[in-house]
C-alpha cells in the first residue's frame, strides 16, 4: 500500500513538474483563417511589418489599437520566442525577432480581424 | 508683349475655373443619393456607408476636425467624401491633414473600423471608451427629406 502511495505520489509530481516546465505564455489556435499563435484568452497574435528585428515601432495611437503581448516579469526567452524591451521598460514576447501585438477588433479565440488591416498586419503563424 | 501673355494665361485660368464651376454644381445637384444610410443592427439603428458597413465617431475629435492620423486612421480608416460632394444638414464635410476630405454628422468626423467586415459587424463600438457608433438622433435623421435645394 505504501508503495501504491509512493507510485501515485511520484506519478502526481511528475506531471504538476510537467505542466509548469510546459506552461507558455501563448498557444497554437485553428482559425477561419488559418492556424496562428494565440496569447491569453486564446486572442489572435499578429506581427508589424513597420517594426525591424527586436524593436517595436507601435507606440501611442498604435499601442492602443494594436496592444502589446507583454511578457510576465520572470519570463525567460525560448528558441524563436524572444523578449523585446519597449520604450516604457515594459517587455514584449517577439516571434524570430518580430514583436508581438493583439488587435482591439478581435474579442474572442478565433477571431481574426485584424490580418492585412492597412497591409502592414499579419497574423502570427507557427 | 510679357504682359499680353501673363494677362491672357490669367484670364484662361480665371475662365476655365468658372467653366470647372458651372460643371460641377448640376452634377453635384443631381446626384441624390447618399453616401450614408440609416441601418438596423444589433445595437440598434446606426449610421453606414451605402454598403451598409457601420460609421464610429471618436471622442478625441472636436467638432469639424479629426484627431485620427497616421496608425489611428490604419485602425479607423476615415469615411472619405468624394470629390464634388455636397455637404447637407448635419451632415458637413471636413478637410483631413493630408487634404483629403471626410464625412462629418454635426460636426464629428466619420470612420471606419479595420476589424468590421461585413454590413452589420458593430466591433467597434465602445472601444477604449472613446469610439461609438454614429446614430441617427431624431434631428439628424430627417436631414436627408429637408434638403434647402
């Protein structure tokens, strides 16, 4: 019995170690337009083409509409999935480089509204 | 004999811009339908384009002049006036910072929103507390039947 015990322990721990050692900030998410990265609440993540590798150009007015995809204070960069440091010492996840953005049109998991807005928007995709 | 010249370019710039005038109010006269109409949706009677794509107005404007530029106007793309248009009852037209001109209903400026699609899509509404849908108030809804031509 206590071996059982002992088992079902070890097997609980494991997998607590697994889900925090696995836990991103983002998630893959099938679309009607496609599978993308999804930050919180499963919302849409899009990239800025006016931005350069590792530098936000989306302040102010930009910022609004397109809100940044910040990174919690412990976050640690991962393969592609690196940290861009915003003007206001705010740190934002970027994809190979490209900081990261949510859009104000999208309010649910799925949604995609803001892809190709002004032809400078894309989505984020794996 | 640079006068005769100078005179006469002058008098056919003068001419022609009476000409482009009286060309263009008949055509602008005759033309009577809207750029707008007055739309159900699921929040209610709004204001659209001809298509039926919906019209926000932004807080941050002030009457006859829009504070919307640059990546605003990517989001909000203003509902632009055609050349020739002609202004009626609150609906006034308003001269953008790159010249071109926007719809205006008393006095507010008139968008777009990037993430509407289709006729009857309302994302925009109450966004950051400062965009709302343009609505026909009692007033502004008669203006198209009291035309002063």
């Amino acid at each position: 019995m206590k071996k059982v015990n002992q088992i079902i322990a070890g097997v609980l721990l494991s997998v607590s170690f697994c889900s925090v050692a696995l836990a991103t900030a983002w998630s893959v998410a099938d679309t009607g337009a496609g599978r993308v990265f999804a930050g919180e609440k499963g919302l849409s993540l899009y990239t800025f083409r006016k931005d350069t590798p590792n530098l936000s150009n989306c302040y102010d007015d930009c910022a609004t509409a397109w809100p940044p995809f910040l990174a919690k204070a412990d976050a640690k960069a991962t393969g592609a999935w690196t940290l861009v440091k915003r003007n206001d010492g705010s740190m934002q996840w970027a994809l190979k480089g490209m900081p990261l953005y949510y859009w104000v049109g999208d309010s649910a998991q799925g949604d995609t509204t803001g892809n190709g807005v002004g032809g400078v928007w894309d989505l984020a995709r794996p | 004999m640079n006068t005769v010249i100078k005179l006469s370019a002058i008098s056919l710039i003068a001419l022609s811009s009476i000409a482009r005038a009286a060309y263009d109010t008949p055509s602008a006269a005759t033309s009577m339908s809207h750029a707008w109409k007055a739309a159900d949706s699921s929040k209610g009677k709004i204001f659209t384009d001809p298509s039926g794509k919906s019209l926000y107005t932004f807080k941050k404007d002030t009457s006859g002049v829009s504070n919307c530029d640059g990546a605003c106007a990517t989001a909000w793309p203003p509902f632009a006036a055609k050349a020739g248009a002609s202004t009626k009852g609150a609906w006034t037209i308003v001269s953008r910072k790159d010249g071109s001109q926007q719809w205006a209903l008393n006095g507010m400026p008139l968008y777009y929103f990037a993430a509407d699609k289709a006729a009857g899509d309302v994302r925009g509404d109450g966004i950051g507390g400062i965009w709302d849908l343009a609505r026909p108030a009692k007033a502004s809804m008669q203006t198209p039947s009291t035309s002063t031509y």
